[in-house]
C-alpha cells in the first residue's frame, strides 16, 4: 500500500539533488524473496576436478533491500492500526503489558510507569495524557478529571507543559473506566502520545479579537486535520462508539485532498498510513509577539499574520524545531525551527499536511534517536526541504512576512477578555495541582460554572468570570495559597520542571520535586549577591536530556545528568528565541552554588543596562565565564552602608594618602579606621 506521489516525483526528478524518497516500510518485513539458486559445476579432467563450486545466481538490480527498520515500527505495521496485541494484553489479570503493547498504548494517550521510590516487586502503574488543542478544557471535562484523579490516580493533577493533564497512577484493569470517563465527559487522549502529531498548542488566553480567535480556531483545525481516522481509540476504550463533534469542511476536504500524492487512498488513515509518523510531532500557533507558546521549539510554527486593519490574511510557517538529545551523542541536539516561508490563509492545511507527509516519507525510521524532523531538515538544509513540500502542497511559498520581536506571555493575574468579561491566569508551582488548592479550585470551577484554558507554562486561567465575581473568587484562591503574580517569586513564575522521578522511567535525577529547594537557593545567591527580589532568569530543570520542560531555551537549564548531578545548559533569553548552549556537565547538586554564585555576582556587577542573564552570558563568553567560576573565592565584601564623605579639601587627602600608603592602605581607608578607633576609645571613655 504505497502513496500516490508520481506527480510529485515527476517534478521532482529532473533535479537529482531533489528526490523525494519512497517510502516502502508499508511492506511486510521480509516479503522480498532472495530468489537464489545454487548450481553445482560437473568435475572435469582438469587439475581442479576434485573441487565442486558453488555459485548463486546474482540478484536482480531492481530488487532492493528492505531497508532496516526499528522494533516499534514492526509493532505498528502488524498492530492492526494500533489495535494488536494491545486489545488482548488489556484483556489478562497480568498488572502490566508487553513489549509491543507498551508502545501502542502511547498512540491511545498513555505510558506504562512503576514508582522507581519504592524497592522490590514493581508496582505498575500508568500515566494518561489529554489532548486539549489550546489548552481548553470544559467545564465537565476539568471536574471530570478532578475526580478521576482521585478515585483512580494519586490525587493529584498535573499541568503539563503542551497545555494538557497529566493523570498519575491509574491501574491496568482501571484503564478502560478511566479512558471512557474522560471520553464521555468531552476529553481524549487520542495522540497525545506516540508517533503522530501530538496537542496543538495556542495561547491560551481567551482574548476575544480577531487574531487570537484565529490562531485558536486554526489550532482546531490542524488538531482535527491530523487526528487518526482508522477508530482504534473508540473501539479499544468504548466499544467503538464515536464520540466526536462535526467537524469543520474545510477539514474533511484538506484531509481527503489527493490532488498532489499525500494520501494513502485506501486506507483507513489516509494521512498516516499503517506506519504512522517515524516519530512524535509538534505544532503551536500563536500571533505575532506572543511566545507563550515556545513557537520555535516545534516541528511547525504557525504564526497568524493579519492586515493593518486586524483581519487575519495568512501565516508564517517554520519548521524543524525539537528539544530531544542524549547526553555525549553529538550528533543529537536540540534544535530551532527555522521560517519556511508565509501561505495565504485559505491553504494552510493543505502547507500543513504538506510538511507532515514530507516527514513521514523521509524521515528516519531505523533509529528512532534521529527520527524527528529536525534532523531531516539538519541534513537536508532548509532549501531542499522547501523544494520537497511544494511538491506535496502544489504550490511555492511566499518569501515571510516581518514580525515583531517575540515575548514570554504568562497571562498570570486578571485580566479584560474583551467581552465585558475577566480571565484568571494563576501560577501553579511545577504544574502540579493537590492538596488545598485541589479542592478550592475545583469549588470554584464548580459554583461559576467556568470553563478553564491550560498554559504551556503549566498554568491554568479561569476563563468567562463575570465582575461581580472577582471579590469573591480572589479570596477564595488566596485561602487556597493560588495567589496573584505580584505575591509569586518571579523566579517560579518563569520556571518549570519535567515529573521525573519517580515514576519517569528515563530520569536520572529529580526535577519536579527538587526545584521548589532549587529556585529556594537560586532566590538565596540573589540576595547574597546583591540581586533585587524583582529581578529574576528563566529557569527550567529536567531529569534527563529529552528537554521535557525545554530546558534548552532557558536562561539556565539543569539537565539530569548522573545521580544527584546536573549537565548546567547557559544563554537562552526571556523571549525564547535563543538556543542555550552547554556550559558545565556533570555539577553535583549539592554544588551547584559554586556555579551560581560567580555567575550571579559577575552578571550584576557586569552586565549593561537591562541586560538579561541570557544576554550577558552569551556575550561574556563561556570560556570567561568558565574562568571566573574556577578562580572563584566568594563576593567581594560589601561596601559600608553609610559612605561619609572625609576629606573637605584636596590637601587634606593628599596627606592622608601618603600616610597610608607606608601601612598598604589607601586615603578613605586609613581615614576610616582613624575614626572608627575614635569612637570606639570614646565609647570607652578612653580618650587619647
């Protein structure tokens, strides 16, 4: 079952550096017969009659090897579209499932897990993630998951940083109850996980103009556009019962386009085939200047671009971006996303799908370490990636249109809507919902009937508050310690962390429950070395090098790295346009202040006016920076407080300074402990 992409190749093929490659993994592995023979030769009279010589047949040149594939496309290509073995592993009383289910059940929204805390037998568990494009949650939905967390999971919820929950600690035979619960409470989890496009994230605050509307509703549509067809989630979870809303025409009309060979025109996926994606698959939305969203970070950027009036026209598109590496593999590296190029509004599914089906029939998928985009377009260059997906969008991209500079937004406090009506952005450490503020959250949400928009910065807004209920609503989240952003430490409003340990089976290290001590010491070396409260840097801690909370674009990124260590990443700026760079592998943690203190104290006595931390490491240099940190001995002691002026003429000074040059001191220093040894003999009544 290949694509139909003879059209596209047939323009493709008078340029020989521009062959777009076939993909033939949708074969049975090892269909190709080897069609060998072996004659044997008589014996002759000759001196070498005695040897029989075994010869083969050649194989025929157009017969080419199956090209080598990795274990988990196997499982995709005989799962029946995601289907077995899964179905029959959730059907036993074993606590957990095998191999090849344990990567189908990503694409289902889930990952098998065991708390690494606890010794001996392992007790297995597994994690469910949503799928909310732009964060939005309903009502129903956020009450729904409230209770799911309780009755199934460790009672807690977890905001994640692709604006969705996390449910943690759901049981094999709870699997099916929860799955459905949430399915029928106006939720999924249907690709959030796996190979194929996962949630699409937009900014999530509910402003009412045209481009945020937009940016939102396009959000859907790309959602809608690349969610699997074949309806293997709704048999395994709900006896394949559809529980889907109608979806927009001009979606079902992108997604059946066969015009230019992207489609697999009898299959049950037509985007995606039996093999799916070679690997997972990001896009995020936003509008110009609005970088809540991390647009760089992603397989696909997609940026609205509206007219001097405010109606949107069309969109920036970039691509390769990708946070994932392993330590001490150079050739892994995050990476970010480059510009492709602008489409008018009315084709930006058709670009979309365009680039997807470029990946999917190019990208790796023998080894999975190099299977995203970025490292296609790495070795590509983005000129012959952009050349491929015209062939598949029909069309040549227009040259981007200017934007302005992009910002971190956090949407924390109250806010104008725009339709009469406020919003709540509200800091949650971490991500991570319990406790207190579980439960008020949940009475609130409850008694004003609000729906609620999860934020990439693991935040969540209360969304459509009328007026008259700001009084009331503050208080009760002040109770529940949700306070508003000027009562948060701007180091936590910026910061964020992966889960980790215990139950990440790839964390070295902590990262979610150590940075609260973290940022704790981090606000300790501020005051130590002289840093104002509202100063602050982005910081982001991971438990392993796959870049979770996206380490790698923070001002200071920790990367697991070791047990209790940490790789410590430099020059990431507050808009998160700039990839940091490694900067020490490796640093205990217990040692970590060894490194934050030189750095620290240098930036504020060195950097240049308003310059962020990002900014000045990156124009320090690291191997300055590097030096300083090795020759670091402690601060310089501060000055005195009450700096009184001494000398009331030039002679006086001249003086004092030849005197205190016998003793190795300068004019101020000599004269001050003249002084200091007065009043001290006068405090004593020993005046001399």
């Amino acid at each position: 079952m290949g694509t139909s992409v003879g059209a596209a190749n047939a323009v493709v093929a008078k340029d020989p550096k521009l062959q777009i490659q076939r993909f033939h993994g949708l074969r049975s592995y090892g269909s190709i017969p080897l069609n060998r023979r072996v004659n044997v030769l008589p014996a002759s009279s000759s001196s070498n009659s005695s040897i029989i010589t075994a010869t083969a047949t050649p194989v025929k040149p157009e017969v080419a090897a199956e090209p080598k594939r990795s274990k988990v496309e196997i499982f995709k290509e005989h799962s029946n579209f995601i289907r077995y073995p899964l179905n029959e592993e959730l059907l036993n009383e074993a606590p957990n499932i095998n191999e090849a289910a344990t990567q189908l059940i990503k694409f289902h929204g889930s990952y098998m897990q065991t708390n690494r805390d606890e010794r001996g037998t392992k007790s297995y568990q597994f994690m469910l993630r949503t799928k909310n494009p732009c964060g939005k949650v309903p009502n129903k939905l956020y009450l729904a998951m409230d209770d799911l967390a309780d009755q199934f999971g460790i009672g807690t919820l977890r905001l994640t940083t692709r604006q969705t929950f996390q449910l943690h600690g759901v049981l094999k035979k709870n699997l099916k109850t929860v799955m459905s619960t949430i399915i029928r409470n106006m939720g999924s989890t249907l690709g959030a996980c796996g190979d194929l496009n996962r949630n699409v994230l937009a900014p999530a605050a509910p402003f009412t103009s045209k481009d945020y509307l937009f940016a939102q509703e396009t959000a859907d549509n790309i959602a809608a556009l690349l969610s699997p067809q074949s309806g293997f989630y709704y048999d395994m979870w709900v006896d394949g019962e559809k529980f889907m809303s109608a979806e927009p025409p001009e979606v079902v009309k992108a997604r059946n386009d066969n015009t230019h060979g992207t489609n697999f025109p009898d299959s049950p996926e037509p985007i995606y085939g039996t093999q799916f994606l070679p690997r997972k698959f990001k896009v995020a939305v936003t509008v110009p200047g609005d970088n809540s969203v991390d647009i760089l970070t992603n397989d696909i950027g997609v940026v609205v671009v509206s007219d001097a009036h405010g109606e949107p026209q069309g969109f920036n598109l970039y691509v390769g971006g990708g946070m994932g590496r392993t330590h001490r593999i150079e050739n892994t590296f995050p990476r970010l996303a480059e510009p492709l190029g602008y489409v008018p509004k009315e084709d930006i599914l058709y670009a979309v799908k365009a680039i997807v089906v470029t990946q999917r029939e190019n990208g790796r998928r023998d080894e999975r370490r190099y299977s995203r985009m970025k490292y296609l377009i790495s070795e590509w260059g983005i000129e012959k990636f952009r050349n491929v997906v015209e062939q598949y969008y029909g069309k040549k991209f227009e040259p981007s249109r200017e934007l302005p500079e992009w910002e971190f937004k956090s949407y924390l406090g109250w806010h104008e809507e725009g339709d009469g009506e406020l919003f709540c952005g509200l800091h949650v450490d971490n991500g991570r919902i319990g406790g207190k503020m579980k439960s008020t959250l949940r009475e609130i949400i409850a008694k004003y009937d609000l729906s609620v928009r999860l934020t990439p910065n693991q935040n969540i807004i209360l969304c459509d508050i009328r007026r008259a209920w700001r009084r009331p609503i503050t208080t009760a989240l002040a109770q529940a310690g949700l306070l508003l952003p000027r009562y948060v430490d701007p180091l936590n409003v910026t910061a964020m962390a992966c889960p980790a340990l215990p139950l990440c089976p790839l964390a070295i290290t902590e990262a979610e429950r150590g940075t609260p001590d973290l940022l704790k010491r981090v606000r300790a070396v501020f005051d130590k070395v002289g840093l104002k409260y509202s100063e602050s840097v982005v910081i982001r801690v991971t438990g392993c090098p796959n870049g979770c909370a996206r380490p790698y674009m923070a001002e200071l990124g920790l990367v697991g790295d070791g047990p209790n260590s940490y790789q410590i990443w430099l020059g990431g700026t507050p808009g998160q346009t700039v990839l940091a760079r490694p900067f020490m592998n490796k640093v205990k943690i217990q040692e970590l202040e060894k490194v934050f203190e030189p750095l620290f104290y240098t930036w504020k006595h060195k950097r240049q006016a308003k310059e962020s931390f990002g900014d000045f490491t990156n124009r320090m240099g690291f191997e300055k920076l590097q030096e300083i940190v090795d020759k670091w001995e402690g601060p310089a002691e501060a000055p005195a407080r009450f700096n009184l002026r001494l000398f009331a003429d030039k002679k006086t000074f001249e003086a004092m300074d030849e005197l205190g040059k016998l003793q190795n001191k300068n004019a101020h220093q000599l004269a001050m402990e003249v002084v200091r040894n007065y009043v001290a003999s006068q405090q004593n009544g020993k005046a001399e």
